[in-house]
C-alpha cells in the first residue's frame, strides 16, 4: 500500500497538476477522482458522447445534432422536462484520452466549457480530472454565482463517481 502511494505521488509529481490541467490553468472549477480502474476502461465508459443520462441524475434525454464528436453539439433535457440547456462538443481525443464542452445555451454563465481527462496512474489505477471554466456569471432570480459554483461541482463529482462506478465492474 505504501509503495502504491508513492508511486500515485510520483506520477502526480511527474505529471504535475498544472500539466493535467492545462487545457485552462485558470479553471473556475477542478476535481480529481481516483478510480480503481484502469485508464483505458474509465476512457471507454467516459467516451461515450451520447449517454450523459446514464451518468448524471440532471439530465434525463439527450438529443444529438450533427457528429456525435467534435462538431457535434447535444440537447439534454432535465428530468421535469422543462430545463434544456445546450451543448457543442469542442474537442474529442482517443489518444489523449480528453473531451471537452461547451455549455451554450440553458445556464446563467457565458463562455462555459468543460473538460474531461483520464491520466493513467498505473497497476489498474486512473485519475479523471474535470475542469470547469466560464467568462461571465449572468445575475438572475434563480441563483447566485456561489451557488452556480456549487451546482458544477456536485455535477461533475456526480458524473465522476458514476465514470468509475462503471468502470469498475
């Protein structure tokens, strides 16, 4: 067990965190999950474009338009029917093992754009790191930012835990 830590200590040592994060160092949002799986099979579940219904509670339709790939962009509807808020896949990359997002339509921020990655830690152990960003939070009645914050975290915690539930069977 402590030679496990250690080399989880080394790889992020190696890897670094500003290097996992680096498709935006200046994330408003980022968590980490380890997985008890290996990065090939939380990539193979995270892969999947057109199942975010299957891994968050939030969404429960999804409709694609166009490539279900990068080009792409998706509809997902909340599950009252009445939240929709749209998506356009911005980068998707096999080999690297990342995909990001961006959040066009439906939510009170401007400019927001997710980011999954799978780092490979070795002995059947991955890591997902998850950044969130966004330009401008636009005041309404609903929430305020503090709160718009906290609903992307518990999103992508959520999502997280299902990867590697999946992952892990």
């Amino acid at each position: 067990m402590k030679r496990l830590k250690n080399v989880m200590v080394i790889a992020i040592a190696l890897f670094g965190f500003n290097q996992m994060n680096a498709q935006n160092p200046d994330a408003k949002i980022t968590n980490t999950l380890v997985v008890e799986a290996s990065a090939d099979d939380v990539w193979e579940v995270l892969r999947e474009l057109d199942n975010i219904d299957e891994l968050s509670s939030l969404v429960s339709k999804v409709q694609y338009t166009g490539d279900k790939a990068a080009g792409g962009t998706r509809v997902c509807t909340s599950p009252d029917g009445q939240g929709k808020f749209k998506e356009s896949i911005l980068a998707f990359d096999d080999a690297g093992r990342t995909y990001t997002y961006a959040v066009v339509e439906g939510i009170p921020a401007s400019g927001v754009v997710n980011n999954f990655k799978v780092v490979d830690l070795g002995y059947k152990k991955s890591m997902i790191v998850w950044t969130s960003t966004y330009e401008k939070f636009m005041k309404n009645p609903q929430m305020n930012e503090e709160q718009f914050n906290g609903f992307l975290n518990m999103a992508s915690k959520e999502m997280m835990g299902n990867v590697a539930k999946m992952a892990s069977k």
